[in-house]
DNA sequence: TCGTCATAACGAACGGCGTTCGTTCGCGGT
DNA sequence: ACCGCGAACGAACGCCGTTCGTTATGACGA
C-alpha cells in the first residue's frame, strides 16, 4: 500500500473535521487507495512531539475538563494510538506536570520594587491562582503533583527575590514561599472542585454552596449554634474575597512574626 | 442448596485463611453440599452494614495505602462482591468522604478559655492534621472531598465558638476557619503524597527531597540565585515546623488583621 | 544506489477499575 | 404455609493506564 502519512488516515465514519489532511483529492470516496504513480503529497500532519501533547492535553481540559484527560482521550486528539505518547511522555503524572506548568508560564514576576513588596508578593500568588483557575477544573491537578516544572522555579525565583529584598530572614523566605504555594494550589484545587461538580451537577453554579447552606439548615440549633448563626457569612462570601483575607492575614502575619524574631 | 452463610465459602483455591467462616465441618472437599440434615451453625459473619464497610476501608488504607482501596478490595475484605457495598453506600466518593469524617472523629475540641484562643485554635488545626496523617496516605483524599461529615462539622462548630469567644469578628471567623480548614488538608495532603512516594520509590524517606535538592542544585546560579542560595532552608525544615510556621503567621495575621479593621 | 539499523509509531492486549443490571433467596409478616 | 420485599450477588459493561512485540521510516555508511 503506497500511502503512509503516519497517522491512520480516516479510517472510519469519525469525527467531522479532520483539521489537518491536505485539501487536496476531492471529497469523494476517501477510502479509495492513492494511485501509486501520484504520491501523496507531504504527510503534513506534523510529527508528533511532546509539546503537541501537551497542547492537546490542555485542549481536552479546557473543553471537556479534567477528568477527560485521559492517554486515550489526548492520543486521540492527536490522531494516533495511547502507546504512541509514551515516546514523548514518561506516564499521564507526568503529562500533568507537564501540562500544569505550561500554565504557569503565563505568570509574570516583577524585580522587587523597594517599599512594595507585600502587594507585589499579593499580585503573583494571585496570578499564578488565576493562571490554574482559568483553564476549566485542571488546578485539581495541581495539588497532585510536585511543582518543580521551570515555570514554577521562576516563580518561586521571583517570590524569593522580593523577600529577602524586604529583608525577610531566609528561613522565614523559605517557608513563607512553601506555604503560599500550597494555599495558592490549595484554594485553585477547591475552586475547580467545586467548579466541576456543578456543572456536572444540575445548576450551573449554585449547586455546592446550596448543599453546604442545606446541611447548616439542618443543624440542630442549640449544639451548632455558631455554624447556624455565621451561616450568611461562610456560604455567602464570595471565594475571592475569601482568598484575599488568607493572603492578607498571611502577609500581615509575615511582619509581625519576621519582625519578632529578627 | 442449602447453606448459604451469605458470603461465597471457599469458591477456589483462594486465601490462606478466610477469617469468618465458621469453623465447623472438617478440612474435607469443601464443595460438598452440607448434609440437608444438618443445618448449617449460623451464618457468624455480621451482617454488612455501613460502619463494617467503613472500617474494612480504613483497615485496608492503614494496611496497604489509599490506593489499594477499592471497591473490589473493600468487598473482599468483607467476603463479598463489590455491588453488595451499594447498598450502603452510594459510590466510592461517599465511601471515602465517611472514612475521613470517621478519622476526624479524634480530635476533640475544647471549650473556650478566654486569653488562650490563639494556643486552642493552633491545637485543634494541629490535631486535626495528626489524626488525617496517623493513617498512612489517606490524607491524599482530603482534598476531593467537601469535608461536611459530622466531625467535620462539630471541629468546625469549636473553631468558631473559640474565634467569637475571642472577640474576631463574625466575617473574620467564617473565612479564618474556612482558610484554616484548607491549610491543614493541603499540608496533611502533601506529606501524604511525599509519603506514599516515598514508600512506593525506592529510598525510605529521602527520595522526594532528595529530588528537590537534585533540581535545585542543578539549577544555573545566576538565574536563579535566590534558590539556590536558599536550598538548605527549604529542603532542610522539616514539615512540622513549617506547618507550625504557617499556623503561626495565619493567627498572627489575624489578630492584626481583625483589631486593623474592628 | 543499495542495504543496514536505530527508533518512532502502532495495534492489540493485560489487568484493573467503578458501577449497573437482573436474578436469587432468606426472612418477617400474614 | 405462603408471599413479598429487599439485601446480596454474579456477571457484565465500558472505561482506564500501561506494556509488548511488530512494523515502517528515514538517516547513513558502503
């Protein structure tokens, strides 16, 4: 059989559009073998690589969530077969590592700016939160995975730099940095929790918190009355504004503690 | 036929030893039809219930690790199959979500004492982290699941009458004990992760920091010279003084945070 | 120009998973 | 003595991540 082109060419009555088979040979019968004395022009599809992996990895996510994500799913994708990404791709662990901190390049660290350094540290674990929220449920990988991609060096290189640059002792650099990482992951991984059980859900958004505000309803009033009584503060503020408050209890904290000891 | 003893006696050639079976009826071919005769001595086997499937789970992740639990492997620890657990329990999420709360059923909460909030909401946070990483990995479930358990629910009930005897403000309470909450499952969660690599790899203990270090050290130092220089502090503290660290800041930070805007 | 050969790509399969379906059967109530 | 109900169950479905052994390709030395 003359014709290659790598990957299975249409092989059944599958997907609508292939996006990428050359436009040539009019749209008949496509089963039809290539005449051998006309070869195929270029195979086009580009070979398959471990950043196109990872692209169509966070296509998946981005369209169809997380839990969409799986070898077949993305080798699919891809128009090829699962075995095929292990060439490029140690495991689907791996994959998500690879895929998470591709997002995390899209974060930007400042130089540390003299007499800023609480608002600047603020605005990086914000973004690096928006950066993991903004592609569908995927932060619930996050916690998952140990962040040591390149993206998540430089933003700890960058964190770092504007502490000590506060004249924050080392140590206290060392573990402030641990610990907005994990409550940076922490809050993302809720997020998309909650994010993809409501849409998996019934209403789009509502769903969680009404559970939540369901179960405190229930509760007998006179052993939980502190649960009753905060109600409309723990169900109703928003998760931002809840996420501000731990970061700037965090910094505020960074002082007193740094300043005590030094 | 008559003996039935409800769960499968021997089918095949099996375990060693299956725990329940009564111990009547000699070594023999064990397929043999009881005598019609001579009924079957009672079944023995308690009946499934919802804490026997419970605690069959928690058995196995304390034995074998959160990955080894299965509904196939919780069925067969119980001498059943696994579409018999449906009964009590609706999937493997609940299954788990009860296997936390039951584990938060440890931590026992304190009454308030005025001038000592600070040491009362550190201890309660401290032991609820201790009672999730006192069974083996499971703490690596901690973070998929809305933590609204009964437990759960009575922790989260003496945090907050503590944080209000102390005088925080209502908004403060809710979203300190929310910040709280995720803190101790995120640090709980990721010891769990580098434990069961840990133990999975091939290095007792050392294996995860060991790579850390591994990547930092190669890292360029003067891209990255904050790390590096930084490199004993952050693979060097041991968790709990970090976790300590953050607890420290949180309430720290609270207490200014709280007077800032009182 | 023609073998040679490393290796990317692949089809098929393995063993496991969570869950569901339809059936069986012991037991309490009549 | 019978019946009906629901717990228990065996078997299957449709996935999953990963591995094995084979095939095809393209660069390269002869």
């Amino acid at each position: 059989m003359a014709q290659t082109a790598r990957g299975k060419t249409p092989k059944s009555p599958k997907s609508p559009n292939t996006p990428k088979t050359p436009p040539a040979a009019g749209q008949g019968p496509t089963e039809l073998p290539t005449p051998p004395w006309r070869r195929r022009a270029r195979p086009v599809r580009q070979p398959l690589s471990q950043p196109s992996i990872v692209d169509a990895a966070l296509r998946i996510v981005d369209a169809q969530g997380l839990d969409a994500v799986s070898m077949r799913r993305v080798a699919e994708e891809l128009n090829t077969g699962p075995a095929s990404l292990y060439v490029y791709v140690s495991g689907k662990e791996e994959l998500l590592e690879l895929v998470l901190d591709r997002v995390l390049g899209t974060v930007d660290v400042p130089e540390p700016v003299p007499g800023e350094w609480e608002e600047q540290v603020k605005g990086v674990v914000r973004e690096a939160r928006d950066a993991l929220a903004s592609h569908g449920d995927l932060a619930r990988a996050s916690m998952a995975v140990i962040a040591a991609g390149p993206n998540a060096l430089v933003i700890s290189e960058g964190l770092l730099t504007i502490l000590r640059a506060a004249g924050i002792p080392d140590q206290a650099c060392a573990w402030i940095l641990d610990v907005l990482m994990l409550y940076l992951s922490a809050d993302a991984y809720e997020s998309a929790l909650y994010r993809s059980r409501a849409e998996s859900g019934e209403d789009p958004a509502v769903m969680a918190q009404a559970y939540l505000d369901e179960v405190i309803a229930a509760l007998p009033g006179e052993r939980f009355p502190s649960l009753v009584a905060l109600k409309p503060h723990m169900v109703g503020g928003d998760r931002d504004a809840r996420f501000e408050f731990g970061l700037d209890i965090m910094i505020s904290g960074l002082g007193v503690v740094a300043g005590r000891e030094k």
